[in-house]
C-alpha cells in the first residue's frame, strides 16, 4: 500500500465552471506549429499560495469568497472562451489537433481543505515535490481518450493561514504570456467587482485569430509528420527530464537580488567581456550550479555519446520577431526555441552567462529566431535525453501582480511553478519580496543531495563576490 501523505487533502467539492456570459457562435482553434512544439510536454503547473491569517474556517471561505472566486472565473472564461474547450488528442493521418468549445463546455474547479503548514510550503528552503502534488488539479480525459480538458483549477483553503490557487493548463494551448493575460484578466475582476467593466473596456482582449500566424515554410505539416514518426516509433525521450517518480525530490527558490545580479554582471564582464543582461546571469548561475550539483555526471550528449558538452535551452518571444509581427495580445504559443552549449567540465557562472548571452544577442539578427525551427520537435526531445537544463517562466511575465486578487489576498505570497520536476526547467519569475526591487526568483527541482550540492554552489557564489 502506498504511503499516506502526512497532512492529507481533504475535497470539499468538485464543480464546474462555464464562461459567463456564454461567449457567441462556438468555434474551434486550429493548433499552430508554435502550440505544436509542446504537443506531448507535461502540462504547465503553477501555485499561487495567498497569505490570510484572518481566514479562521472553512466555511469563512467557502461562505464568503468562494462565490466571488467563481464569479470572477466565469467571467475572465468569457473573455478566454478556449480554456473552457477540449484539444482533441489524436494525431493520425488526417486528424487536426485543435482546441474545440461549444455552449456548456467549462473549466473543471476543485475546492478542498489541507492540514499542511502553509507558511512552510510557501517558503524558499527545500520541500518535498510530494506535499506539492495534493494542491494540483489534473486535466481530465474525455472519450477514451480522444480529448481532454485545457485549464483545470483548484482552491486549496488553510484554515488561519491563507488559501492556495493551483492550475493546470496544456502547454500546447497557451505559453505563458497568454496564461499571465488570462490571469491578470481574473484577477482584475475578483479585485473590482462591478467597477471591472470600465477597466476592461481599456484593456486589450485576447485575439484568436490563426491567420495571424504565417507558415510559408509548411512547418505546421512538418510537426505533425513527425510528432507521428515519434509515436510510431514509441519515443520516450521526454521522460529523461521527469523526477516526479523519484523519492526525495524537492522544490526550492532562490534568490537573485538587484545588488547581486549587478555584482555578478561585473564578475561576468572582468571575466569573459560580456555585458549580460540580469536574466543571462540568473539563467548562467542556475545552469552553472546544476552541472556542479549533478557532479558532471549529466546524462548523454545530443548524438548518444557520453556527455562531454553541457546543454541549456530557453525560449524567445517571436511576435515581435514574426514577419509580419504578430499582435502583443494573440492567444496561444507564440515562442522559438534557443539551445546553448558550452564546455561541462568545470562550468562557471560567468562562463555560462557569458555563452547565453552571445546567443541572446544573436537574435537581433532578422530571421535568426526561427531559422532552424524545422528541428525543433525532434531537437526538444534530444536535449531531454541528454537532460539539458531548460527555462519556464519569465520575470518579464510579472505574475505577482498579475495575480493580485485585491481585498483579503492581495497579491500572492509566493508563485510556483511545480511542474518544472516533470521539465528539467528552472523557473523564474520576478522577485515578490519587498525590497529585491528588480530581483529574479529561481525556482528548481532536484533530488536533495543535488539541491544541497546547488545551495553550496549559489551561497560560495555570492560570497566570492563579496
């Protein structure tokens, strides 16, 4: 029998949540070969812990805020209408992936209790993944298997604590930019109630439109081919990157303050010349610290051989970069892939940042963005293999404040994103601490020995630069 989580979640209801009012002629949005490239990735999980002490039961919540809260999601699901459908899931010859909603489709909503320490899980230090999983809803499948949900949502009450807003979406639908309008969108209607109207009025609706995204070069066609190639062939590779099936995983953040971000750049720049941006020295300290923890030992380079090259993979916004560009406010995945490589052996911080900002800077250049995207299917799953270190998250996303639900919660104590144990992603997000003014949070999942390995690393990192 397997053994019992030690503060056990306890559901207290499981409903569901139509857009409303119900959003006009029912359509169905065609997967773009941007959505195509996750097709198959772990589903995006964030956590959103909010700080309550004056929440003294149950039922304060469930009598009090809990209406509001569906209110409130029913009416940003007007808005976002796709997240309330189902993506088929079938990939066979003649099959069109694509998100379909129709009139009383919705967004399934679990409301439930934990016992757990809450001040605990929304720390820094180390936690176990497996007290995590509890606060996660999943994405239910429909028609054995022929489709499944999009967004699931899940309230998780801590009596004299706070509440915690967990949410599952498939990666294939929206990328995070589009999760964070879709968020801030909620959030501004639980925050304002019957004021919300005038402020939406101002801001900008989601834009569904796929012919905004142009494929001359047939990419769409050449994704499908071999997301069915890959299938056929029974490709596993994503797993490399999963840890949710090893004991002794745990979640921690850390800190990149302003102050020492700019001692970092000034390291970098002594050491290699180059002038890197706060997220290349974030993203090159966590890579760098990752290699160290694993103590070289990272797996199998990209063509099978024994790794002798360390591999990191971040994403770039391509609407701008589109020709034509695309809309700021377009709905769905809109990102090219970016790999770096340097040297494994004794891997630096500054090395590191120094080797992802040269290709930072590289995408200045027209086209550069999506001029090797043919690979990209196939690309992703030789980097899992060769358990590349990636990125989710962005702190140009600015979910605290995007999550701001006003009144008793305010803006989110701490933002997760659990979902990097099943990734091989760090995830980053702007600093919700007061005074980090500018700093990045840099959250990872690791087996512990690595997560103490990687704490030795950041804390001597930092101190060398004292």
């Amino acid at each position: 029998m397997a053994p019992q989580p030690l503060h056990p979640v306890t559901v207290l209801e499981q409903c569901h949540v139509s857009p409303s009012p119900a959003p006009g002629q029912p359509r169905a949005l065609p997967l773009t070969f941007f959505d195509l490239v996750f097709w198959g990735f772990p589903p995006v999980q964030r956590l959103l812990f909010y700080h309550n002490a004056d929440l003294l039961s149950v039922s304060d919540f469930t009598l009090g805020e809990l209406p509001r809260f569906k209110k409130s999601l029913a009416a940003a699901l007007h808005h976002f209408y796709p997240l309330a459908g189902k993506l088929t899931c079938e990939m066979a010859e003649g099959a069109v992936p694509e998100v379909v909603f129709l009139h009383g489709d919705s967004v399934p909503l679990t409301v439930a209790v934990s016992g757990d320490d809450f001040e605990d899980l929304a720390g820094d230090h180390a936690r176990d993944t497996t007290r995590l999983h509890p606060l996660l809803p999943a994405l239910r499948k429909h028609g054995g298997s022929r489709s499944q949900d999009v967004l699931a949502v899940q309230v998780t009450v801590f009596p004299r604590a706070g509440i915690c807003i967990g949410t599952t979406l498939h990666h294939a639908v929206a990328d995070g930019s589009s999760y964070a309008h879709f968020l801030r969108t909620w959030a501004a209607i639980h925050r304002l109630g019957p004021e919300c109207r005038k402020v939406l009025e101002m801001d900008v609706p989601p834009l569904f439109d796929r012919g905004v995204v142009r494929d001359d070069a047939g990419l769409r066609e050449a994704f499908l081919r071999d997301h069915r190639a890959l299938a056929s062939a029974g490709d596993t590779r994503l797993d490399g990157w999963d840890l949710s099936l090893r004991r002794g995983v745990v979640l921690a953040t850390f800190r990149f303050t302003d102050k020492q971000l700019r001692a970092l750049g000034g390291h970098v720049e002594s050491e290699t010349s180059a002038r890197c941006s706060p997220y290349a020295l974030a993203c090159g300290a966590a890579w760098a610290g990752i290699v160290h923890a694993r103590g070289g030992s990272i797996g199998r380079d990209v063509d099978g051989a024994a790794a002798s090259r360390a591999h990191f993979g971040f994403v770039t916004g391509c609407k701008p970069r589109a020709s034509p560009p695309i809309p700021a406010n377009y709905f769905g995945n809109c990102l090219g892939l970016c790999r770096v490589e340097a040297g494994e052996r004794g891997l630096t911080a500054a090395a590191a940042s120094a080797a992802i900002w040269r290709v930072i800077e590289g995408l200045a250049e027209e086209g550069r963005a999506l001029r090797d995207a043919r690979g990209w299917v196939r690309s992703v799953r030789e980097y899992a293999s060769a358990r590349a270190v990636t990125v989710a998250g962005s702190p140009k996303l600015r979910l605290y404040a995007a999550a701001d639900f006003g009144g008793a919660w305010g803006r989110p104590r701490k933002v997760e994103i659990a979902s990097v144990e099943r990734t091989g992603a760090v995830a980053l997000a702007e600093s919700g601490r007061d005074g980090d003014g500018g700093g990045i949070e840099v959250g990872l999942a690791l087996p512990r020995a690595e997560m103490e390995a990687f704490r030795t690393f950041y804390l001597d990192l930092f101190a060398s630069l004292c």
